[in-house]
C-alpha cells in the first residue's frame, strides 16, 4: 500500500487557513459562496485551492468533518468546566446551533443518528435530503452513491462518543434520567435544531426548547 506523505509546514498552513475562510463563507453565503473568493481571502491561489480540495464538494467534506471534530472536542472542554448536567446541556445547545448555521450539517447528522426514521417520504426525510450539497450527498448515498464517507463516519463516531460521556457524566451525577440513551439524546437535538429553524431560521429558540426538553430528562 503506498504511504501518504505529510504535508509541509507551509501547506499544512494553507489548507487550514483554507478551511477557517471556507467554513466562515459557507455560514455566510452558503455552499454556494466564490471559491476564488475562498482562495483570495486565505491569501493563497485558486490552483492551490484545488489541489487541496478538487471540487466544491471535497471543501465541503473537509469543512464539516473539521467543525463536527471541533463540536465533538468541546464536550470534553465544557465537561472540565460545568458541572455535568449542564455540559450536557450547553454542549447540546451548541451542537444545535451548529446545526442550522452549517447547512447540511443537520442532514448528515440527521442521517447518522436517525436511520430509517428519515428513509421514508415524509416531512422529514424530504427535509433531509434536500438540504444543501451534503443534503443531496445523503439522498445519493442511500440510493446506493457511495459518498460523504467521512462526514458520516465522524458523526457516527466523534459525536456518538462525545455524546456517551457526556450522557454518563449526567447518569452518574444523578442530573439524567438512567434510562436515556446517547443516541437518543442526539435524535432529540436533532429535532430541536429543526423545530427552531422553523421558528426563526436563527437558532434563537433552542435554548429555550432545550431547557423544556431536558427538564423531562431528570433523573
């Protein structure tokens, strides 16, 4: 099998100014934001752009593969800071909101966790697989596409994971009821970013259904 070769220091530098700029357009314009506009604001050509990353697709991946690290990583962050019933909490209020500022995260993630229950032709699963580039990379995949191997893979592990240690940070500390899942707990999440996306299309009622959601949750 042939080894990958590191990257340099001045490319491993360019493709994570590349990622910082693009994730910062992508919230902003959507995934439809300049990508030469992406390539100028890092400070770097377009050729080096699409060395790293060939298609708009391939930026896309990356970007959300290196914000669902960043969100799984904060639980272990907020963990060492709150006291455990309320790291789950703040931890899903910011997994939320990520869910509607990146758009097309909440359809991969949705497809991680959910399963079968946004297969169908409901409400739901149109949502899913409408929503966005990676929305229709979900939508392509179940048709038997393979694709967004990595971003499902990290929100099918990172975020699972992130998700069990919080949960039984909570159980053990008496603030969650012991018969709540993790992946139960994301599905919830899940739904509340959708509910609140179509409240404001902001995020400004999550924490709100967050607190009314997770009051039903105490041990």
């Amino acid at each position: 099998m042939a080894q990958v070769r590191p990257m340099r220091a001045d490319a491993r530098r360019n493709y994570e100014r590349l990622l910082r700029v693009a994730a910062v357009a992508f919230a902003e314009y959507g995934e439809g934001a300049s990508l030469d506009d992406v390539a100028k604001k890092a400070g770097v050509g377009s050729g080096t752009l699409y060395r790293h990353f060939p298609t708009r697709r391939a930026l896309l991946e990356a970007v959300y593969v290196d914000s669902i690290e960043a969100i799984a990583a904060r639980a272990d962050a907020l963990a060492a800071e709150l006291p455990a019933g309320e790291a789950l909490v703040e931890w899903l209020n910011e997994l939320s909101l990520s869910m509607i500022r990146l758009r097309g995260l909440k359809a991969v993630l949705g497809d991680a966790v959910l399963g079968d229950a946004v297969a169908g032709d409901g409400v739901l699963g149109d949502a899913v697989a409408g929503d966005g580039v990676l929305g229709d990379a979900v939508a392509e995949s179940r048709a038997g596409v393979p694709t967004v191997p990595a971003v499902r893979a990290v929100c099918g592990t990172s975020v699972t994971a992130a998700a069990t240690r919080l949960v039984g940070a909570a159980q053990a500390a008496g603030a969650l009821r012991g018969d709540v899942l993790p992946v139960e707990v994301l599905r919830l999440a899940h739904g509340v970013a959708a509910a609140s996306e179509l409240a404001d299309g902001e995020g400004k009622h999550i924490r709100r259904y967050l607190t009314l959601l997770t009051e039903g949750l105490r041990a």
